[in-house]
C-alpha cells in the first residue's frame, strides 16, 4: 500500500461512493416518475427526452427546492415543455464544430488548440446545451480506436499546443481511460497543456477522487474548466472537490452560460463570480452569451441586457473575480468578447473613454518617435 493511504480514502472507497450518487440520481426520463412534477412537465419531459437525454446525479438534483417552480437548479437540468417550442434560426451545431472537424472526435479550429471528444456522455445533461444534437445524435463513449485518427493527427501537426478534452464530459470517464488519455497526449513532444471542460466538479463532485487527479499527473500542464452557472451550485462537495484538484497542482477556471431565469441578475452573478474564487479558487473565465442551441430561446437573453450585466460586474467586483463577456459566433466565427465597449469615440490621438463610474473622460496618446 502506498504511505500515504492515511490522507485519502482508499481508492475502492472514493469510488464507491460517487458510483453511489450516480445510482441515486436521476439516470433515465423514466426516474423523473418519482419527482414533484406536474403531469404537463413530466409529459414535456417525456417529449424532451427525445431531442436531449435526462441524467442528474443525486447531489446536484438534492440542491433543487421543488417548492420553487423556477428554481435555477431545477431550470438547468429539468426538461422543460418550452423545450419543444424551437425557433426559426436556432442552429443543429451552433458553432460550427462539426465543420472544422478534420478527423473523427477532434474540432481544430484555432491554430494552437484542438478540441478532443473522447467521449459523447455526460455525468449531467444540461438543458441549454450547445452540443446536445452531436450527443444525442453520436451517443458513444470513449474506446481506444475511436481516438486513434485525433491522436494522430495531433501527432502530425506540431503547431498544436492545447489539447482541449471536451464532450461529452471527459471527467465522466473512468480513471483508467483518463491516464490513457493523458499518457498518449503527453507523449505527442509539442502538446504543452491539458483543458479538460467539465460539469463533474458541479453536478458530482463525489467523482473527484484522489485516483481520478492522480491519473492526470504528468509533463503537462493541466487546466480545468468547470462549469458553475449559479452560487447555489458552490457547496461542501464542491469546495473539496476543487480543494483536491488545486492540491494537485492544475489551474481551475470557470465558464458560465448565461441563463434567463437562472443567473440574469447582477446580485446572483456577482455572488456567482465572488464565491468562485475567494471559495473554490476558481478563476471566472469566460460568461458566455447563450448559443443558438435548438429550443433554448426561453432561457437566452439579449446582448444588451448581457452588457449591461458585464459592466455592472466590471464595476463592483476585482480584476481576478472577472469573467469574459463572450459570444460563440456562428460558422466557426471564435469566440470575441461583446462588451461593454469603453471606448466613446476617438479624434486622432485624442480618445473619449468611459471609467468604471460611467465619466467620459479624454486621453490624449504620447508617444516617441
Ligand atoms: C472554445 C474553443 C476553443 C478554446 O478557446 P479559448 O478561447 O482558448 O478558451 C478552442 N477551439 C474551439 C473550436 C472552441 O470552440
Ligand atoms: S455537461 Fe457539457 S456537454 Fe454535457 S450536457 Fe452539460 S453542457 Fe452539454
């Protein structure tokens, strides 16, 4: 046995314990039969199931109040009926992932960075997500082969120095394929950092095991990207969670979505960006605008009031504290950050900027020649 088995519970006892938590949850639309919902909603969810699957881990789904019907827990994983009601311009794959997918499982889209799917499930299905047709449509897991052409393409292209495991969530993938994972990236010579884009550290943070870390432990760089959308979501589970991965050296950032009804106010993204890194250690990344995602348009906002947010959140809370306004753009377009502008106008080397107190003030350029 290893020394140091008294700091961690012993790997069988780690793993029984989140194998536990998904058993008790929510794991097929049929488990919705013994929650609070109206007959309308379990109909609506009997329909939505189709296009998007039901799974919610009993952790995430015991932070739900059922006596709030728009309770922001229950908004994102709770198939709603507005579900159904798709709009005209609503996109299959809003951001183009599919059309800059050389290989099989990879998306390369940027020069310097790929996005790798080892897999297409997820510990959670999140109502608004940008990828639920590829998931519902692919739905397999990870093997092997599958990742064979991705690992050689990356192999092959040496301007490539992120590898972004994405989904699928990656963390929903045992500790055995994990390490394969990490061992066959880590001995490509020009792949500097690991991403890993997760909601395991929010929807089941039991999953963060001491056998989970350790299989990510290596040469390279390793960043996780969770994806907390809500203060409530920041829990003891959580906290230990995150405890675990900064202990374990690799750099936490978060990116939210923002959700109508779930965290479109300034006090609850404000509690949201504070909570997350002066209590998890996690720096907010990027907010992103809501996607065009297939029947989501009751929880998207508009970019104005998205605007007014990210200034209000600019103004009130540290550097650090602050995410990125960002909308994913159609066609593969990237991601570029919508604001607030605090550029006013410029005459030359004479511009007019907003401060942080909404003064326009001027600043002139100096320079040498
Ligand atoms: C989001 C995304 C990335 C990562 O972008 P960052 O701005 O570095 O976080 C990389 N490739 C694709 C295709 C993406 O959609
Ligand atoms: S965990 Fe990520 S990929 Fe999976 S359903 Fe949620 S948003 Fe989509």
């Amino acid at each position: 046995m290893p020394s140091d088995t008294k700091l961690h519970p012993a790997p069988a006892a780690a793993d029984a314990a989140w194998q536990a938590d998904v058993r008790a949850g929510v794991r097929h639309v049929r488990d919705l039969a013994s929650l609070p919902l109206s007959s309308a909603e379990r109909a609506a969810a009997q329909a939505a199931a189709a296009n998007h699957k039901v799974r919610v881990p009993k952790a995430y789904l015991d932070l739900i109040d059922w006596n709030d019907p728009a309770d922001p827990i229950r908004a994102q994983v709770i198939p709603s009926p507005d579900e159904l009601m798709e709009q005209d311009g609503e996109l299959d794959d809003p951001i183009a992932d599919h059309e800059f997918s050389p290989v099989p499982r990879l998306t390369h889209r940027h020069a310097d960075r790929v996005l790798l799917f080892p897999t297409y499930q997820c510990a959670v299905y999140c109502r608004f997500c940008f990828r639920k047709e590829s998931l519902t449509a692919i739905g397999r897991g990870y093997t092997r082969e599958a990742l064979e052409p991705a690992l050689a393409y990356i192999s092959d292209h040496p301007e490539i120095r992120e590898v972004i495991l994405t989904g699928g969530d990656p963390l929903s993938l045992p500790d055995k394929a994990l390490a394969e994972i990490f061992a066959r990236i880590e001995a490509i010579p020009h792949v500097r950092l690991l991403r890993i884009h997760t909601r395991v550290p929010v929807a089941l943070p039991s999953r963060i095991t001491p056998g989970l870390v350790a299989a990510l432990q290596g040469r390279l760089m390793v960043t996780i990207v969770t994806h907390f959308n809500h203060a409530r979501e920041i829990t003891p589970a959580t906290e230990t969670a995150c405890r675990t991965m900064r202990h374990a050296g690799f750099v936490l950032l978060n990116q939210s979505v923002l959700l109508k009804g779930v965290n479109d106010t300034i006090e609850v993204l404000e509690e949201l960006c504070r909570e997350l890194m002066y209590r998890l250690g996690v720096k907010p990344y990027y907010l992103h605008h809501g996607d065009l995602a297939r029947g989501m348009a009751h929880r998207r906002t508009m970019i104005a009031q998205g605007q007014a947010l990210a200034a209000a959140l600019r103004a009130r809370l540290s550097g650090i504290c602050n995410p990125v306004y960002v909308l994913d753009l159609p066609e593969g377009g990237g991601k570029v950050p919508i604001g607030p502008c605090y550029v006013e106008g410029r005459d030359g080397e004479s511009w007019r900027l907003r401060g942080l107190d909404g003064e326009v003030r001027g600043y002139t350029e100096v320079v040498g020649e």
